[in-house]
C-alpha cells in the first residue's frame, strides 16, 4: 500500500508536534515535511527531544511549491491570521488542507470581524468545512479545506450538542465553565505560563471575551435552529494537558431523570469509537494522550439545571487528533486509523 | 498582657495544623493543647514534620474535663457529626467554642436533616452564629457558639453576596463553578487524592449534591430576603490549597458596566482588612497561606450574565484562618491579629 | 496471521493497567484474560477508567488451570512475593511468565535472603532469566521463567553499563541518586502518596537500604568481573510517571574528554531501536508514555567524577513496556512492536 | 521602638518579592522604598497581585542617593554583577548592605574569575563577610557589606559541614546531588521553565559546570582545613519552592553507626532556633514557606558512604529569609525576629 504523503506546515508549536507524534505511527501515510518559520534549518530533535531517536531531520523552510512538489495533504498549525494566506496557496496548487487555527472555523465573516478583525480572505469562508467529525461525519468528505475545531468547542459541543438536538434543555441561557491544561496557552513563554506563576494555582483568564465562543454559539445555533448567546469562562489548570468543560444549561422538562439524559447521550455516541458516556464525572486524567472523549450529564432537579459535562486532551481530540480523525475520514480510512491508543493512565 | 488559653480538638487533620500554625505566631492566645483522637499519645512532630522544632508535646487524649481546666476558648477541626456533642460538653463548660465543621452552620434543622440526617442537637442551631466576618460581624460577639463558615461558601458568598445585597443581580438562576484544592478533600489517603490519580488532571465531583450547597443558599437568601436555589458543582484542581468560586448571575439591569459590579464590591470591602477588589482575574495563587481574598466581577453584556469570582487559600480564610479572625473580632482585638500575612508568593 | 493469547495476572495495579494499554494496541498478540485476585468480579472500566470503550468485561478470578486453557503466555503484575508460587504453577502447564516483580531478578538466594527473606522456590532462581534486553538479548530467548528487570535498575545500568564494560570508570565508590514518580509506590493510597503531602515537595526515602539495590549491583558486577558495592538513594518527585537516575563514577583515567564517553554510549547503542545518547541532560518529560531510553554522559574534570544520567518512563520501559520488548525478543518479532510510540511531549 | 528604614533594591524578582513578604511582617524594621529598575514607575501590585491591599505604592526609579535618603539598611536582590557597582556607592554612603548575588560570596578573586570573568570590584571581596549564620554568626557582626550564601550551598553545608567539623567524613569524593523548585530558576519566562515542559518532568542542569560549586567548596574547605574539590549537580523538580541536597561522603571511621553521625548533626544545632535535625528523611514540603532547616544523616555501612540530607526554602532559608536573619544578627535583635512562623504544610 502505497503512504499518502502529508506535510505539517507550523511543526515546532505543541500541536505541530502532536502531529508529528500520532503520524509517525499512522500506517497509511507518510510525513514528507516539517516547515516552522523561524526553526526552519534547525534540527527537529534539539527543538523537541522527545524526537531523539525518531526525527533525524530539520525543520524545513516553507514554501507553497516546495509542499506541493512532496506533499497531497497539508496540516497547518499555525498561530492566528497565518493560516489564510497558507492555505489559500497551497489549496490552489491542489493539495488538501486541515487547519487547525481559527482562521476558517466561522462561517459568517461578520462574526469573524467582530472577535478577530477582517478576514483576509472572507471568500474561503464558504469553501471551508467545519468538521468536529462526530456531528459533520458526511458534510465535508469533499472538502478542500477543513477548519478543525477547536480544543473548548469540542469538548464543550460533544457534552451539550446531542441535548440540544433532543430538544431537552434550553437555547438560552447556557454557562460553560471550561478549565484548561497549560498547553493549551501554546508554546511561546511567558510570564502567565511560568511554573512558579500558574503551577500551584487556577485562576481564570479572557472572562466573557474568548475567542472560542462564537465558533460554540454558532454549532449549538446549527443544533437547535434558534440563535444562541452564551457565557465562556476558560480557566487555567496546572496540568499540562486536558481540557473538562462543565456546561450549565435549563431543561425543557424540569421532571426528567438524569437516566434521561444519559440516555440521550448514549443514543448519540453508540456507534462512535471515540466517545464513552460515563456514569462517574469525567475527569481529563482518563483520556490524557488519546483521541478519546468522555461526557456525561448531572441533573440539579432542586435547582433546575441540567449540567453536561465533556473531557478530552486539547492536544489529541482538541487538536491533532481529531485532524488526524478528519483526515480518516475524507481518505476513507477507519476513523481509528492511528489513533486507536488508550489514555496514559496514570 | 496574660495570652488567652485555647485548645484545638481535632488536631491532627489538616485543618487543625492550620491552626496550630497560625496560633503559635499568634501574640495574644496561648495553645494549651491539642486533641486528637486516634492520634492521642503520638508526638504531634512525628504526625506533622513540619512542627518539628516547634511543638515538643504529644496529641492529647480529649476530655471535655481536661479542656475546660485548661483552655477558655476550643477550636473544633472535627469531622461531620462529632461536633455536635464536642461542642455541647465544652459549652456547658463555658468555653467559648469555634467549630470549623459543617455542624452548626445551617439554621434549619429541617434543611440540615435533607442534606446529612437528622441532627443530633437541634435546639443548639439556634444558639449556633454563624460568622462570616465580612458579613456578620456584629452579629457573634456574643456568642458561645460559632459556626465558622465553609471554604466553598466563603469564596462564592464574598463574591456574590454584596452584587445581591445591592440588587445588581438576580436571585433566580444562579450557577456557582468552584475549584478546590486537594487538601480540601481532607487528609484520610483515597485512590481518589492518590497522587497518581488527582496530580495531573481535573475532574468535578458531588455535582448537584454537594453539603455546601443550602450554606450557600442560606446566605443568598439571607442577603435578598427570597429563597435562593443555585447549582453548585465543586472541582478538584492538582493543586495544594486554594479555592476558586467562579460564580454566573443574571443581571438586574443588563445596560450596567463593568465599573458598576467593581464599584459596589469595593463599596462592601472598603474597609476590609482581608478583601481586595481586584481587575484582573483572582488567582488562588495570589492568596496562598493567606487570610487575604481577592474578588472581582465581569460582565458578559453579549449574554446576559454577570460573572463574580472569589479566590481563597480554604485552609486559611477557608477554614483556621477565618476562625481565627471569628476569635479576634469576638475577643475585641483587631481583626488581623496574628493574621496579618502576605501570601506565599510564587 | 494468528495472535498469540496472553493474559494479565495482577491487572489492577499501575503495571497491569500499562500492560492491557500496551497490549491492546500490540498487532500480534491477543488479551484472553485480565486477572485481579481482590477485585475479580469487578468491571475493569470502572476501576480504570481510561479504559471505558476500550475493555467491556470484568476482572477474572485467578486459577492457574484457567489461564492455562487460554493463554500461552502469562505477565504477572503482582506484589513481591506472590509471583512465586503463581509462576511455578504457570510454568508447570506450559506456559511462559514474564514476572514483572521482584522475585526472580536476583540470582543468588542468599543475596535474595539479605534483602527480603528466604526465597520460597530458590530452585527456581536458576531458571529465570534477567532480561534487560539491550544487555541480555541473547541470553533469555529460550527462557520459560523471564524476570523483567526493575524500574530503577533499568535507568542506571542503561546509563552506567557501558561504561563499565568498557572499562571507563570504576567499580568502586559508585553512587546513584534516581529520582521516581509516584507511580513508584504503587496504586495503595498511604498518607506519603496523598497528593497534599507529595505534590508540591520532593523527598528521599528508604535512604542506603532500598531493594533495587542488589539488583544493580548484580549487573553491575557481571559488567566488569568484580564484585560492585554501591550506594543507592531513590527520592520521590511530585510528577506521575518518570524516573531519571544521575550516577557517580570515577574515571578510570581522568584525563578523558566528555567525548570520550559519549562515544562509549554511542557505541554500545548505535543499534538499538529504544535508546538515545542525549547531548543535552536527560528529562524525563521526554521519554513519557514511551518505552524509549535517553542516556547521556558528563565529566567533572576538576573533581574527579564521570557523571551518567539515564531517564525512562518508569511504567513503559521500567516496567510493562520492557516486559512487551522481552516477550518480542523471545517471539521471533521486531522488538519495537506494539512499542512504536514517542513519548507523550509536552 | 523607632523601627530601622530598609530598602530593596531589585524588587520585582522572587527574592524581591519574599524579602517584601518577610519584611512586612517584620516588628522592627520599615520599608522604606522598593526599587526595581526596569519596572520603576509601575505599580507594585500590578506586578506582584498577591501585595493587593498590602502594598499600594510603585517601584522606584533607584539612585544610590535616594536610597541613602531614607534608608540604612539595603538589601539587593539583583541579578549577578549588578550588585558590585550598587554595593560599592551605597557603602560609600553609610549603609549596611546586605547582597544577596553571587557577586561578594567568594574571597578569592581568581576563583571567582574562573567561574564568573574578571571581579569588578575585588577590593571588596576582603570587605565582605560570607554569612551562613549558623557558622559565621560571630564573624560578621561588624560587616557593611554581607553576602548572603545561595540556596544551594545554605541546605549542602548545613547538611555537611558539622560533619566535616567533626572530622567524620573525609574531604575528598564528596558528591553532592540537589534538587531545586522551579524558583530558582528566577523569574524571566523561559522555555525551560514553561509549566508545559518542566510541569512533569524532572531534569538535570549545569552538571558538573554550576556556579555554586566553588561557594560550597570554599565553605568546606574552610570546614576542614584542607582544599575540598567536589560534585555538585543540581536538578529541576516541578514545585515552586524548596531545596532538597542529598550529599555524599566517605566516613573516615567505616564503623561507626547512624547514631554517632545524627549525633553530631544534634549536637551543632542545638541551640539553633531554625535548624532541626530529623530522623525521618528530609522533605522540602515540610520548611516550605518558612526559614526552618531540616536535616539528617543516614549510613551505607554496606557501600562505605555517608548520606547527609538538608532540606530548606530556597527564597526564604535560602535568601530573603537568611538574608533578614542576618540583619537580625547584626542589629543584635533576636534572630528570629520576623521570621518565626512554621512552613506552610500542607
């Protein structure tokens, strides 16, 4: 069987390099080209030394033509506003593109300009297809551009979407308290991410400002048909990886159990291979370093709430995983293909 | 100037270090001894290292005899329910008594029963002041009696409170997301705080049905003279000490901005030793081993939700930090005696 | 192609939970049986979460006639001195048993007597094999009985071996200080693993009378043809996973470059698909959830030292991984199978 | 009591801020200024958010005129080679200067050079008085200028010395392996000291080649009278704070037992108010956050070594607080003055 070339455009960030962890092991394709900016010429394994042994080469200078020559696939994991003008080059010169920035997730270039600025390119907008496999499985097969999720709307979307689609909670009204590993604040140092500063202590961060919460508003919108507003507060956790989402939201029918709930959970996920509805509070330890996700429900009757709550780790399901996962998925692979392993437990 | 003889019962959880800590510094109170149950007759150095040099004796064997010959003042680190006929014997006695367990702190013995059973002693729930300092200072001077509050209460009712005493929020709707550290789930070794399973990850636990809940509301309710129901949801954060309480209302007035939530809770704290009213985010790591507590407050116009956020160090301010201050305010001393410390900082 | 079946003795622990995460994604081999001797009867997904959608039945109750109806291999992840009579009665029915426990590393039985007590099948002592695969690869392949070497044994004589083979340094005055993640202790949760009291500190423990030590010794002596007497002082890092083993030496000529030694290493693994020489100091982040090995080597001119430094994942490669790589080595297969994997970075 | 004026120059780092905590607290002296050159002007809680509602004011713009102004005492918290310039103009106008560099800790100015390039100013190395308290407690009480030890050398020779006092242990083959919290590291954002690549994991660093080395070497060389050549490896673990030095030696009497060798330790410390000698093995988790110093021994009768532990609080024993004992020692106030309280455990 011959390997499907793939390129990583952006390698030497925490996602780049996840990428790298989980295709080095994917059996059906073959990674032709590391690109980082300002590493290009440096050697991959003194960047990352957990490469020693398993990433002989150097970081390569990026250019559209230079993937295109090697490449058919392109992942980029690049920081904001830099996946634009990439992907447009490198979708011109015929090669699949999955974006894991935020650059293609929203579909309304209004929306966009208000948390990000202008697009650069609003056009791609519409190519683009938002792809959190487990609920757009058949919309975006023979896509061009695949604007991966990202880390807190998967975990968020996964816990609270399938109550929204059995139309058992409310569109309004809806909190989603979100703590996050310190990955997920990316590799740059800085004073925040310092040990002796976030190491033995949470505190939350960008309240009521995040840029995730409108790429969450605009799939919990698709959901239920209806426009939704909702509050987002991220926390950081002195943990490297995980991201838990603990979501608030009103039952449309204050007299159902949480069996109920459940159920509706399950009915969503019984033919997913990556997710598990648990009876006990999912806790991020549990899918750490797997492309695994696990929610459940809590429901508080005394004082009408309905709590979902989802756990994945924002590097693999957040991430590079389910990259990997959209990949699979377009090619045709079992969506599993690479990404079967368990959590590092403990 | 002669010190004021108090003894500790329940010594050897880490409450009852707490307060061995914060007393031996303390310039007005003398330790006469302290109690510890299964611990009796072990040296207290051998049980807690970090006294060694420091407190010579061993854990007493208790008797509320040998308290009252000996001590004015009894502080109760004990577990649930054995408060109860601790405090009874030692009142009786005429020993002024601080409890730190949940025992006296509900009003209701009907709420109490709903939440932990009957309660053992129901006509003292009367006698009981429960002694939020901030909130309650001229309210337990008298008492023989006090309830200290929780640390989960504490953190979320300092955040929350004043913004419904001035009416900025809705009682209805409420949603509190705290974060703890480990040392709030207390000293007994469970796979659960089993380094292994907790040190790298996060998980919440008890949601919907946590005892601190009616405390919680208690208080609420008290503030806005209606009968508040939230859903609280605790978390357990790798971390030591400190507690978050991310705390979700619904505004009275939706136009109001920010400075307007920040103003009344400086307004509240004006005058407070221990609370400042912070801009930035309130970290748990800004407080540590600390009395202090920083709250702030954000907006979230787009949804419709005010966000206020208490951060506490739950041994101090959570727990023997706070009896401490219930002490001093009730002796007559300032309220910072013995209790004047930065925190530990980074 | 045909999975060999194996089963899990000792399932429930920390090493028998690393084994069925290893195992279940190993393409040859198949797991009939995950057995638990106190929580047999008990779903394994509720004990190990992680393992939810991965492991749908319970642990089975332990009769030697019921392993042997359905495996041909057996690893036994059990408490030292229970591999004892379970190997003896496993390798009466054919079977072959990689002990990951103490039992079977020690080839003397009176050397087993000073450190544990008389050894209740001496006989068998002769007929297991010591298997660190990069030093033994040759030695064990027709082995019944594999004794799986330590976890802090594996990180040093990786690092100092060679070393010694080559006649680099002296058997004399070696001094090993190994630091481990509290997955070292073991899954039963004590006051030491308790997260309040480890996760924020380091400590040493069993200083100068630790159980590995013979065990190095041993090896080490093989080596280089004398009898080794060294020091050994494991500490306890508030990390899960890792153990990194920083080991004195003095040069057997002092007037040798860092090169020199290096090279050393280089050539004692320029083969080996687990091992890297690391210019850089060993870390163990970089070698987490992976059977990989960094080793490197450093001089202290001025004092007369040679300072080797090994990291390993103490549960993959100092446990349940190398036990895999064995049970490779001795199939016929590539050793890396089943054990492809980088480390989990960051 | 008229308090003593107090200046720190060199503020906004870790050790600025602990001597800020440490002298808040302290009865008699006053902070008179808090200079930081970068950060002049800027607010000193926006810096350090844990001295809301405890400091209001804003680092000052240094000049040694201005410091003189106001205050007698200065201490310095700057980077090293900075203080060698601000010492020399601030004893020039009469102030005690208490350094906490590197810059005045070693006598002879060719060692110094071999370590650090050329001194700036060697006529005051002679100036200087080296000040571990426990053993210099009566050399520097008539010192302008006190350097005060580092961590690393506070915890290896308080451990060692009395050791090499009594002649137990031999001067050569001394191997000292220490472990540092991620404060040492200071507080200028790094990758290394990112919590996402050092959060857990633990690594060694400067092996062989850290600038501490020859303070400690000077110190014990002064111990015993004869040059002490040693091993020194410090590691990283993931804690903010604390210092764990495991030391090794050779006994110069193989027979004697562990009682002969803590006796020793008891008998140095005896009348020490800081310094306990344990029989446990030394945990920083049990002097965190406060000025204590626990030590012990433990012998390898079998390998012929002995194993000296000490274990501190690198900000406080091992700086701001050693650097206030010493004012307390030259002031001739009690030298617990402002520093009695017990670590913060758990």
């Amino acid at each position: 069987m011959e390997r499907l070339p793939v390129a990583i455009i952006g390698a030497s960030g925490y996602t780049g390099a996840e990428l790298i962890r989980i295709l080095l092991e994917h059996p059906r394709v073959r990674l032709t080209g590391l690109y980082a900016r300002k590493h290009a010429g440096e050697k991959v394994a003194d960047d990352f030394p957990q490469l020693a042994g398993r990433v002989d080469g150097e970081y390569l200078h990026y250019s559209a033509d230079h993937v295109a020559r090697n490449s058919k696939v392109a992942f980029l994991a690049l920081p904001h506003g830099e996946s634009v003008p990439t992907a447009k080059e490198l979708i011109a010169r015929g090669l699949l593109v999955l974006d894991l920035s935020a650059d293609f997730r929203l579909k309304s270039a209004e929306v966009y300009a208000q948390w990000y600025g202008a697009h650069a390119a609003p056009e791609l907008l519409s190519e683009a297809r938002y792809a959190l496999v487990e609920r757009h499985r058949h919309a975006f097969r023979d896509a061009r551009l695949v604007a991966v999720p990202g880390c807190y709307p998967t975990a968020t979307l996964l816990a609270l979407a399938p109550l929204l689609d059995a139309k058992l909670i409310s569109h309004e009204g809806i909190v989603v308290d979100a703590k996050s590993g310190v990955t997920g604040a990316g590799r740059t140092p800085t004073q925040g991410v310092h040990f002796s500063e976030i190491g033995e202590g949470i505190r939350g961060y960008k309240i009521a400002e995040h840029r995730h919460t409108p790429e969450i508003e605009q799939e919990l919108s698709l959901a239920c048909g209806r426009e939704v507003r909702l509050t987002f507060t991220p926390h950081l956790v002195p943990m490297s990886r995980g991201i838990l989402a603990t979501c608030y939201a009103t039952p449309t029918d204050g007299t159902r159990t949480r069996a109920h709930y459940l159920d509706a959970l399950r009915a969503a996920y019984a033919k997913e291979p990556f997710v598990s509805v648990t009876e006990r509070a999912p806790d991020t330890t549990h899918v750490r370093g797997s492309n695994r996700v696990h929610v459940s429900v809590f429901v508080d009757a005394r004082a009408g709430k309905v709590i979902a709550v989802g756990a994945i780790d924002n590097l693999v399901k957040g991430a590079a995983g389910q990259a990997v996962q959209c990949l699979n998925a377009i090619a045709g692979w079992p969506e599993t293909e690479g990404l079967g392993g368990t959590a590092i437990f403990p």
